[in-house]
C-alpha cells in the first residue's frame, strides 16, 4: 500500500514537472494554507482572535457573527455585510439597516480591519520566510519568454518580503514613488512596450493587502487606491485599510 502511495506521488510531480517544461504561461494561486503553513492565522484563527480583540464595535460585531441557523460567520462573511450595511446606509447615522447604523458599520469596518492589520503584522515578524523565498528563487529561475504570475488571496506581505529580500524585481500593478497608484490600464496593455517587462514576476492580491490604503482625490470626492506601506498605518491609524472579503 505505502510503495503504491510513493508511486502515484513519484507520477504525479513528474507530471507536474512536464506541464512546466512545455506551458505557455504559468500561474500559481496562494491560499490562505500556504501563510498559515509559515505562522500565519488563516480565517478561522483571524475571526476567533478579532471576536476576541474587539472593543469600540463588540455590540455591532455580536449583532451580525451568526447566521439565520445560528452557525457562527467567518470574518469575511461578517466583513460582506458591514460593507453592504455602508452601501445601503451611506455610512450616515440617521439610517440603519440589520439594526446597525451606517455610522456604526464603518466604526466597526475600520476596527476590523485595524486589528487584521494587528494581528497579522505581529504574526509577520516571527514567520519562517524560507519557503517563500525557495518558491520564489525557483520561480524567478526559470527561464521563459512570458510573464509569469502569483495570485494571492492573503492580505499579509510574506511574498512582497521575499521579493525584496532576494532583490527580485517584481510588478503588482502600482505605479509612482510618493503614494504610488493602482494602475489597472497596465493589466490590459496591447503592446508588450507599454507593459513592464516579462522578467519582472507579476504579483496580483485579490483580496487587498495590508500596504493598500483608500485615498480620496481632492478634486471630486472619489476615492482610489494608494499603496503606502505597511509602516503608514502606524503613523495615521485611521487610514483604512483595502481588504476585500
């Protein structure tokens, strides 16, 4: 039974393998499993620490952490329907919706979303960057004529930290130097001499990270995304965060 596990295994990398040396493109998705695996807390872990850690907003987060069958919401899902109660609300204090006001919905956003920044910024210092940094030497490597893309749904920085720490020169779609912006044009470019070059890895978090923050443009109100680095939320708190659930 064991020579016969050891086998598929052997077929199945060696199969793996042959899919790299003749693809055309290759991506690879980060889940949440591959940061919990260096000491990062996955969903489950963040939701249980930040019911915990919750303080201004408990009564607001009490009100929406269980389903209609009583079964407890993970943070995401929590975080979908404050988001939605902001939309509906407007964030105004005069409105409420699920019994919360849209005053309310954005205090408990923001606390939210500051204590993921806590959590997992603390979590960061102490995680083994080491497969990280083996996956992306590999991947730097090895040698092709297109680009090649990480997917992540994390919001922590542990594959931005092992680019800069093996100085690999990488793209995720920001541009500048002073509060530099997401340019989602430079995703869609139809000349390879408009886009940046296929030997810088593409790096795409689809669900924010903890760098990016909101900005609103002076000139209309709107709002676009800055990524400023993690250190900016220590010096002004009450920029929030872009995290997407």
């Amino acid at each position: 039974m064991g020579n016969s596990i050891n086998h598929d295994l052997v077929k199945e990398i060696n199969e793996i393998r042959n899919q790299f040396s003749y693809s055309k493109r290759i991506g690879f998705l980060f889940g949440a499993g591959t940061s919990k695996a260096v000491g990062i807390s996955d969903i489950a872990t963040l939701t249980n620490k930040i019911d915990t850690d919750l303080k201004i907003t408990k009564s607001e987060f009490d009100k929406l952490k269980l389903h209609d069958d009583k079964k407890s919401k993970n943070i995401e899902e929590i975080l979908n329907q404050v988001r939605l109660i902001r939309q509906i609300t407007d964030d105004k204090d005069s409105k409420n919706f699920d019994g919360i006001t849209g005053a309310n919905a954005k205090k408990l956003d923001l606390e939210i979303c500051n204590l993921i920044y806590e959590i997992i910024s603390k979590e960061e210092m102490t995680a083994n960057l080491d497969p990280v940094k083996k996956f992306l030497t590999w991947l730097n490597w090895l040698s092709r004529d297109f680009t090649k893309e990480i997917f992540t749904t994390n919001y922590d920085l542990l594959i931005e930290k092992g680019f800069e720490g093996l100085q690999i020169p990488y793209y995720d779609g920001f541009v500048g130097a002073h509060e530099p912006f997401f340019l989602p044009e430079s995703l869609d470019r139809e000349s390879k001499y408009d886009a940046p070059p296929n030997a810088w890895i593409r790096l795409w978090k689809i669900h924010g990270s903890l760098g990016w923050f909101w900005k609103q443009n002076d000139s209309n109100g709107s709002y676009r995304i800055v990524r400023l680095g993690v250190e900016a939320k220590k010096i002004n708190p009450d920029n929030e965060l872009v995290i997407y659930p």
